[in-house]
C-alpha cells in the first residue's frame, strides 16, 4: 500500500485519545523528564543563595510555574525537530513509532503544535515567571532548532557536543525563574549538564550506529571507530566530574552534594573506562551501560543540588 495513503488512512480513523498521545509523544517526554530532573533542584539553591532568606524552598506556585513553561518550551523545541527530521525518521528503525511516521499526526499539524506550544511557553514564562526566564527559553528553542537541528545535525560529528548546549538551557531557567538574573553557580551547572551530554549521548550512538549511517548523520560513531568513541567518552566523563567539583567552592556546598558528586562520578568515570577497555580488546562493547548509568548519575548529582541547600538550612537553624 502506499505510505501516503495509508498514512492519511490512519489519521482518518484514530479517536482523540489517541490523537492526544500522539501529541504527547511528538515533545519527546522521555527527554522532558530528564530536563525538568535539572530545573527544579537548581531553583531550591538559588533560593538558598539569595540573601536573608528564611527556608530553602523557593514557592511551590513558582516552581511549578516554571516546570510547566519549562515543559512546553522543551515540548516545542521537540516538535520542531520531529517536523525537521521527519525524512530520517522514516528510514530509522528507532524512530518508527514517533507519530509523524505512523501517520497519527500530519506535518502540518506537528509544525501548528510547535508553534503553538513555543509561543505558549514565552508568553507564559513571561507574564507569570519572569522575562529573564522566558528569554532564555526562547533562546534554547531557537538554539535547538536552528543551531543543532537545522545546522550540526547533518554536517558534523560535534553536532551533539555544541546542540548540546540547548540541553543545559532549563538550568538556567531555573535559576533566572528565582533570581531574575545569572550567576557563577548556574554557569558551573550548565557546564555539567553540557559536558555530561556528549559521554551520554554517543554511546547510544554506538548501539543505533547502523541507523545514524543508513541516514548519513555523521554521529562520532558513524564516522570513527568505537576505540575513539569510547576514549572520548572517558574525557568528557572526566571532565564532567571535574566540574561537578567546582560547584562546591563556588556555590558553598556541603558534605552531602560532595559525597554524592565524588562516588557518582567515579562511577560514572569506571563505567566510561569500562566501555573503552572493551572497545580497545575488540570485546563485547555494551555501550548502553554507559548510556543508563549517565542518566543515574546526573539524575543523582541534581538531587543532591537540591537536598543540600534543605540539609545545610536544617542543621543551622
């Protein structure tokens, strides 16, 4: 049957049940999950920094505020890229079941959501959050589309390195949803979430390397041998414990967020070495160890972020 058809087939008889997850599915919130895993720590320690302030627990109505504004602009940014690289996702196996090819949803439709959600989350930022927050959001939306999407994506093999950085904006966001400004310590978290993105992302590479080639996106491991995929790994693992570190002189954190930083990431660092010492012995690579384990450990250090400003407020009061 042809895919044309068939597609407008199916959009012709799905209910709005299913209509409403297709839309879901399009912002990626897998993806959303693991961004907002970021926001709503870092807003606790930027309450905590500002002066004379009596609990570490900025406003629970602020908060969510910014997780929702939050959500739709990661959701927008999604969709954009969903509509963009609807081609290749049509040839990938691992896309197969985002709705733009199963044909729950139309192009146009994607692109109208997008627009709509992105607008949504500017507005929203800005009326209810502040204007510092919202023009950070619509900085990683365009970032993310035009910059990573439109621009890296297909062209090079640091395409995830310098997309990344549309990654990092939600911490930001955060912090400016509390403060109205951008300090060092935000800086510092940025940098985390930038340099944890390349050791988290090009391992799953590996594993989908036969899908990145079918489409020519030259992923680093597309187009160099998983020997240097994993040593690059290790570095930026490296790197991303380092500046875990910095964050406590510069943030005056406590024995909890440096206990918690020093044994995630020597975990995070044995598994990356774990990953290139099979590669280098022509072994059975399990690049998805890494992969899982680098979701745990940012999932954990931001968690801590959070839970050692309350700890550090509860001892001193």
């Amino acid at each position: 049957m042809n895919l044309a058809v068939d597609t407008a087939a199916t959009r012709g008889r799905i209910g709005l049940f299913r209509k409403s997850k297709a839309f879901v599915a399009l912002t990626k919130p897998r993806v959303i999950e693991l961004l907002l895993i970021t926001t709503a720590p870092v807003m606790i320690l930027a309450q905590s920094s500002l002066p004379g302030v009596l609990t570490p627990i900025p406003n629970l109505w602020l908060v969510l505020g910014t997780l929702v504004g939050g959500t739709l602009s990661a959701g927008s940014a999604n969709a954009f890229n969903c509509y963009v690289d609807r081609d290749i996702d049509r040839v990938m196996a691992r896309t197969q079941k985002r709705p733009l090819v199963t044909g729950e949803l139309s192009d146009r439709e994607a692109l109208v959501f997008a627009w709509i959600t992105g607008i949504a989350s500017i507005a929203w930022l800005g009326l209810l959050i502040n204007w510092v927050a919202a023009a950070l959001s619509l900085f990683a939306i365009l970032y993310y589309v035009f910059v990573y999407t439109l621009l890296l994506k297909r062209r090079t093999p640091q395409n995830i390195v310098w997309g990344g950085a549309a990654g990092c904006m939600p911490v930001l966001i955060g912090w400016a949803g509390v403060t109205g400004s951008i300090s060092w310590a935000p800086l510092i978290l940025f940098g985390i979430v930038f340099l944890w993105t390349p050791p988290h992302y090009w391992p799953l590479s590996m594993k989908y390397r036969a899908d990145y080639q079918s489409v020519h996106i030259p992923m680093l491991a597309v187009v160099r041998g998983r020997t240097v995929v994993g040593l690059q790994v290790i570095l930026y693992a490296w790197a991303t414990v380092v500046c875990s570190l910095l964050l406590i002189p510069i943030a005056h954190m406590g024995i909890l967020y440096t206990a918690v930083a020093l044994a995630s990431g020597g975990w995070f660092i044995y598994e990356s070495h774990r990953l290139y010492g099979s590669a280098i012995r022509h072994g059975d690579v399990k690049p998805m160890r890494v992969f899982h384990s680098s979701i745990t450990y940012l999932t954990l250090i931001f968690v801590a972020v959070g839970v050692d400003p309350i700890l550090h407020f509860a001892l001193h009061v």
